[in-house]
C-alpha cells in the first residue's frame, strides 16, 4: 500500500530551542538534518505536487511505496540559507509558498502578536533556487485569513497572487496553500477557479486517496519535535482530527 505524506515546514535556522510560542513556525537546521536524514533510511521518496494532483484525480502513475512531499511556507530568507543545502545534498526536492506582495521583504503581519518580523527570500534569490529545481506556489498575495474577509477580496487575493508570482518568475504557478490553513469550500473553489491544481491546508493526516486535491492534509513540523517526536508524526499521526472538506 502507498503511503503519502506531506510535511509542513515554516522556518529553518539557529533558533534558541526556549521560544514559547508559535513554535510550528520554526525547526532548529540540526533536527532539520536529522528529518531528512530519517527519511532517507526509511526509505522515502519525494514526489512533486503534480504528480499527487494526478493520482488524486484518477489518472494511472508510478508512485514510490513511501512518498513525501516537503513543504514550506511563506518564503524565508532562511529556507535559502538553511534548508536549501540540506535538501541539495539529500537529493529531495520542495516546495515553498510565496506570498506575492511580500516578496524580498517582512512577515508584518507578525507585528500584530508582538512577534519580531524574519526576512523574506528576494525575488534573485528565488530565481536562482528555481534554477535547481526547487519549485514555488502561491500563499496569497497578503497572508490574508481567507474566511475573514469579503469573498469578493478573497477571490481576488487569489487570482491575483497567481497573476504576480506567473509575471515575476515567468512559469505557471499551480499550486496555493491557504495562509494559516484557513479555508472553506467557498475559498476551494475560488483556489480551482483561479487555475490552482492543488490546495494544501494545516489539517494533519496522510493523504489518501479520497482526499480532495483542494484540501491535502499535512504534518507539521514543530521547534520541539525531537527526532522522535518526528518519527511518531511521520509514522503513526495519520489519522486527521476532523473531516476534510471535499469539492462536490
């Protein structure tokens, strides 16, 4: 039996291991090492979101027994200084999420919850981290809690990141993760509206194969997640917490 997983990453750098708070947001570079590195002796492959949109839709392909797909948010200076060497020496591949407007500056919105702002991956360094194969969706164009606003702003936050992130780096962008793992079938079908293939969202679970393309579950990584604590999520945290939500 295939198994699919899809791991949520945030930041990866130096951090002091005492942050009390939104501590998914951050993975030390060193257990980032070891994550990878157990991955590799379990045996598992990274596979690309299209190839998932494939098999989530029916079509016929060859899928590795143990399937990863990695994941990043936001677009961190740190995922190019940090994670990016990592990936390159074990052969595996990611994607990271762009938020469109913020391209190369803060995560303001950080500001709100007393939170010091981290730096942002400029528009260069993303052109040269395409060059190697690492792929890039959209996250918005304004990490926008997506349910919280008008429709009307949410469907043209969507679009438009799409619209930004294809004229900045000049390739299709097929794939969006909702800021904050907010969503509703409203914002599902904006996503496929826009031309998306994929949604990723914050709901823990492996991905099966009755899992929506608009609504792919992931496991998040997390500041005290020892590389036992990792193994525990990747192996045995498959079940999600709550129904997905499923496109008619």
């Amino acid at each position: 039996m295939v198994k699919i997983d899809v791991i949520m990453y945030h930041q990866v750098g130096m951090f002091e291991y005492n942050i009390k708070t939104h501590r998914a947001n951050y993975c030390h570079v060193q257990r980032f090492k070891q994550q990878i590195y157990l991955l590799k002796k379990a045996g598992y492959k990274t596979i690309s979101l299209d190839i998932l949109y494939k098999y989530l839709i029916g079509e016929k392909v060859e899928l590795p027994k143990k399937s990863v797909i990695l994941t990043f948010d936001d677009g961190y200076e740190n995922f190019y200084q940090y994670a990016f060497p990592v990936l390159q020496d074990s052969g595996f591949s990611a994607i990271v999420y762009l938020i469109a407007n913020k391209i190369g500056g803060v995560t303001d919105w950080f500001e709100a919850k007393n939170r010091e702002t981290a730096t942002l991956m400029s528009l260069e360094k993303i052109r040269e981290l395409m060059k190697y194969g690492v792929e890039f969706g959209s996250h918005g164009t304004d990490h926008l809690k997506l349910t919280n606003v008008d429709k009307k702003v949410a469907r043209k936050d969507i679009f438009e990141s799409k619209k930004i992130l294809e004229d900045m780096l000049g390739k299709e962008i097929r794939h969006f993760c909702y800021p904050y793992g907010d969503h509703n079938i409203d914002i599902m079908n904006f996503v496929k509206e826009a031309g998306f293939k994929t949604g990723v969202t914050c709901e823990r679970g492996t991905v099966t194969k009755n899992v929506d393309p608009y609504a792919i579950p992931r496991k998040a990584v997390s500041l005290g997640d020892s590389i036992l604590g990792f193994a525990w999520k990747l192996f045995f945290k498959n079940n999600p917490k709550r129904e997905l939500l499923k496109l008619e």
